[in-house]
C-alpha cells in the first residue's frame, strides 16, 4: 500500500491483532530487522485494512544517536533513542511486539532501567543546556552533583569526587576559590537543572 490512491481508499481502524497481542495507535512496538536478533523501534500512527483485508499500519521511527546526522555525542545516554518525524506504511506483519519507550524522568525514576528512553526531542530542535567545566549536555548514565553554594551542577569524574566522598553539603572547586564576597546567595542566577539534586547511577 504506497499509493495515496489506495490510502484513500483504505478503511482505518484503531487497533489490529497478531496472534494473542492487540496492538493500537500510538502503541510503541519492536519491528522486524533484517536478521532475528536485528528489531527496530517506532510508534504506530494510523491502521488500515484494504480491500482483501490486508492489514497495513503506518509507522513513525525512532532512531539510535548514530544512525542520525552528527552521530552518537558524549551527553547520549546509552539507552538513548531520538524520535523522528520519519514515517513508512507497511504491512503490519513486521510487528514483533509491543515495546516501552520512557521519558527521561520516567528512565532516572526506575531502579533497573532496562527500557529505552527519549528526551523530548531535544537533540531534534536546537542546542540542550549543557552544564559542568566541561560544558556538556545531561547524560542520565553520568553522575552529577549539584554545589549548594552557585546551584550548578558537576559531574563528579570532572570534579574528582568519588562516590563515597559526597556529602549532605558540597561546594564546588570554583566557589571555594572565590575571593569572599565576591559570590552572594541572593544574587546568583539559578540555571534550569535536572530534576534531582543528587544522581545514584554509575559514571561512565
């Protein structure tokens, strides 16, 4: 089914079957690859059934960071995966099964992250905040530690501070050598950060 004649003329429904699994629009499902061990990630957007009642679902990709253009960054988490606004119309005999696909905050909230997750799309459209002396954007897998003097964050491999080192209260080398005076709780510009002040995930 590729032509837009034969869309048109297609019947669309909001769910289909494979075997004992119902899939619906907007579910996130594992796709078919080239081999067994190969499957792809997308979410189904739309269900069709033509004339002889062949099944077609239209499917919108997501993408590992090094199959799009500039490649897989330091700040991609190792479950990243990036949504795209790609789509193809196949027969829905590619689905293999459904597949969770979390937010960021969904991905730190879970003890045993064994899912994929996105961030919004914000590989997508513009430059994400980056953060640190090494101004790099947040990795999930990359613990941070946020200075309770500046209210910025650090990764702790960048600041030289082990795990068992973090306290209830740090501060950061660059405040610590500030001239008094000079730095003031009040007029600090707070940045927006991530969501928790201190990450329990291993550095990379």
């Amino acid at each position: 089914m590729n032509t837009g004649e034969e869309l048109s003329a297609a019947k669309e429904f909001n769910s289909f079957r494979l075997g004992k699994i119902k899939f619906h629009c907007d579910d996130t499902v594992l796709v078919k690859g080239a081999t067994r061990s190969q499957e792809y990630i997308a979410k189904i957007v739309r269900v069709f059934a033509n004339a002889d009642a062949e099944v077609f679902i239209e499917l919108q990709w997501y993408y590992l960071p090094e199959d799009i253009p500039g490649g897989r960054k330091p700040y991609h988490g190792t479950d990243e995966i990036i949504q795209s606004n790609h789509t193809d119309v196949l027969s829905a005999r590619v689905v293999n099964d459904l597949c969770a696909v979390l937010s960021l905050e969904e991905y730190e909230d879970m003890e045993k992250n064994k899912e994929k997750f996105i961030k919004n799309g914000i590989e997508l459209v513009g430059n994400p905040p980056r953060f640190c002396v090494c101004k790099q954007p947040y990795n999930p897998d990359r613990l941070m530690i946020c200075c309770d003097k500046c209210d910025k964050w650090y990764h702790t491999s960048c600041m030289r501070v082990g795990k068992k080192k973090i306290k209830e209260r740090w501060v950061c080398s660059l405040c610590e050598k500030a001239p008094a005076g000079i730095l003031d709780d009040s007029d600090t510009i707070k940045p927006k950060r991530p969501r928790r002040r201190r990450r329990t995930r291993g550095e990379n």
